[in-house]
C-alpha cells in the first residue's frame, strides 16, 4: 500500500513539510553534540574516580606501612567527612 502524502496538496504543505524535516534534522545534530559531550564528561568522571581510589588506597599504605592504626574497613566502605552544608539566608521578596 502506498501513501500519496502530497497529491493534490498546495505548495504551502510542501513547504511546511520541509519545515519539519529541516527542524528534525537540526534538532538530531543538537542530540549527537549533547550525546558527545555527555560521553566526555562520563570518562572525565570516571578517570577522576579512577584518580580518588588511587589516592585513598595509597593513604591506607602509606598508614599501615608507617604503623598508625589503619581502619580496616574495604575501600568501598571509606567514607570521606562532607563538607557542611552552607545555609544562604532567604531572598526578601519585593511586593
């Protein structure tokens, strides 16, 4: 079965049909740039969490090898102290 989309329709549709598929086309370049730099940004996280067990693990090294009493817990159960929450004060609202 074939579809006649455009038969016997006015230029004006023609028109907006090129509209669309224009619009779609720029829209999947928008994607693929978004989609590129998500990848960038997951293996920038994922070298930097490469970075930070490097650095715990060789913390607890350095600790066991200088005798100080080393917590024995696996690296996956280290939890660093957060830094506190700082509280802005709220915005005066102007009525």
């Amino acid at each position: 079965m074939r579809f006649y989309l455009f038969e016997g329709q006015t230029d004006a549709h023609i028109r907006k049909s090129r509209e669309y598929l224009e619009e779609a086309r720029v829209r999947r370049v928008e994607h693929q740039a978004a989609a590129e730099h998500h990848s960038a940004l997951a293996k920038m996280y994922e070298e930097r969490i490469a970075r930070i067990e490097a650095e715990i693990s060789e913390a607890f090294q350095l600790r066991s090898n200088s005798g100080e009493r080393c917590e024995e817990a696996g690296e996956d159960n280290v939890r660093l102290p957060s830094s506190p929450v700082m509280i802005y004060p709220s915005r005066v609202s102007h009525a």
